[in-house]
C-alpha cells in the first residue's frame, strides 16, 4: 500500500514539473505587452498593411491632409511653434502628458490621448527637434477612421474594424458595417462644434460643423461632408491647400463673385476732369459651411 501511495505521489509530482514547465514555456512565447512609446503608438495605426487589398483608396488617401494631420502647408510641424512658446511650451519633454501640451491631438491624432505619457513625451522631443520624418508616420489612417472614430461615442470594439458592411472573413480583423461612417456627424468628431473645453489649456478650434448643423442645415441644404468632400468613396477628400491651383479652382466654385464696374468722370470745376469708379461686389457662398473654417 505504501509503494502505491508513494507511486502516485511520483506520479503527480512529474505531472506538476510538466505542468510547471509548460506554462513557463507558454509565457516566454506569448507575445510580449505593447511597448509604451511613440514607436509602438506609430505600428498599432500604420495603414501600411491596408494597401495590400486597397491600393486605390490607400493612394488616395497619401495625398490627403489626414496622411499629415501633423504637418501644416508647406511642410512644417504644426505643433512646433506651441510646444516651443506659449502656455502649451514644454521645457522638458520628459515631464509632459498629452492632456496638458497637446489639446490640439483630441483631432490631430486621437490616438495619442489614451496611450502613456510617454507617447507624448517622445513626440514632444521629435516636435522639438524638428523630426519630420518621424513626425509625419503619425496620422489619421484608416485604423483611427475605421476603428477609434467609426461608431457614436467612441466606443469601438477591441479588434474589429468599421465599414459600409459586414465583411467577418476581413483579412486582420473582422469588419463590421457602421452606418455612422456616412454620417456628417463622423466628420464632425473633429471638424468640430468650437471650443476644445475638456484640456488644462482650453483653445478654440474648428467650428465647420457646427456652421453646417446651424447655417446650411436650416436654410434646406441636404448634402452631408461626404457627398461634397468625398465623391465616389475618394479618401483624398480636397481641398488640399498645397496644391494651390486646385484651391484656388475649389473657392472659386464654392464662393462665385460678381463684379459690377460703373465708370465716369467727375467735374469739380471747370476743366477739371477727375476719373472715377463705382465697384460693387456680390459674393455667394455655395458651401455647405462658413468660409474660412475648419
């Protein structure tokens, strides 16, 4: 009876070693957490992998100001002259979170908002060095868009992507069908309603949609963003305000001016012809927001 019990014991012995011994081997091989810096942030939302199936849509939107979201006209930092003055300055980066220096990332890049300080911190010191190649990986690509962005309140589910339909064989992630996608509100999330109140440095930023919900809306305009910025699907969604020809072509469609010139020569006294000019001017604004905006 003693040589059975001892057996057993053996036996659950070796059976626990094993045991041991495969958990230890499962979580060397498990893949390792998520890094917490600018690096990591950058490889979670790289469209990179969507032009495999998306070529055209990816090509589209590398043209876009969403593939620079960062970056102004002309090709410089936008964040650069706050973080160097102003009540937005940081004099070291290794002490900033993005609630505090970067309000305007709430629709620059969402995505930095939720990730670790020092996310912020490593993207303070590449604003601060003038990195632009590093600067200008981080934008708004089709993961902030069709996953962050892509249902009411923000609240997408982890590991699923947003679309037109449900597509469950999506290569990735499965993609599920959002009709908030075509809604004018989705644009809206950034393209926003006016002051950015929810960061210790409050600023006024873009008020395009709340200029289309209280302007164009009741005078009976119909059209949503995306019929007017995105036809046909087109993720270059114009204008884009370096190519200035084609700015220039888009505002003259969208505020149309009429010029009314009446010439004539006024006499003050004899032999004194003054020549002079009545201009008037009319211009119709046929978008669907206030011009200039955001």
């Amino acid at each position: 009876m003693s040589r059975v019990l001892k057996s057993g014991a053996s036996v659950l012995g070796l059976i626990i070693i094993v045991c041991l011994t495969w958990v230890a081997s499962r979580s060397l091989a498990a893949p390792q957490a998520p890094k917490d810096g600018l690096a990591d942030l950058i490889a979670r939302y790289d469209s990179s992998s969507c032009r495999e199936c998306h070529e055209d849509i990816h090509q589209q939107w590398e043209r876009s100001h969403h593939a620079r979201s960062l970056m102004g006209m002309d090709d410089w930092i936008i964040m650069g002259p706050y973080l160097k003055g102003g009540p937005l300055a940081v004099k070291d980066p290794a002490k900033i979170s993005a609630a505090a220096n970067f309000p305007c990332a709430k629709c620059h890049l969402p995505q930095l908002l939720p990730a670790p300080d020092q996310a912020a911190a490593e993207l303070a010191a590449a604003v601060l060095a003038d990195d632009k190649a590093t600067v200008r990986k981080l934008n708004i690509g089709c993961v902030v868009c069709h996953g962050d962005k892509a249902v009411v309140h923000g609240r997408p589910e982890p590991g699923v992507l947003y679309g037109s339909r449900d597509i469950p064989d999506h290569p990735g992630r499965p993609v599920k069908r959002s009709p908030f996608l075509k809604s004018a509100l989705f644009c809206g999330q950034c393209h926003g309603l006016g002051p950015v109140l929810d960061f210790e440095n409050p600023i006024q930023c873009a008020t395009l949609y709340g200029s289309y919900l209280h302007g164009y809306i009741p005078s009976g305009g119909s059209q949503t963003c995306q019929d007017c910025h995105m036809p046909g699907a087109n993720h270059y969604m114009p204008p884009n305000f370096n190519n200035r020809p084609e700015t220039a072509e888009r505002l003259r469609q969208a505020l149309p001016l009429e010029v009314n010139v009446m010439a004539y020569r006024f006499q003050p006294k004899d032999g004194d012809f003054r020549p002079m000019m009545v201009v008037r001017t009319k211009i119709t604004n046929r978008a669907g927001h206030r011009i200039p905006d955001g």
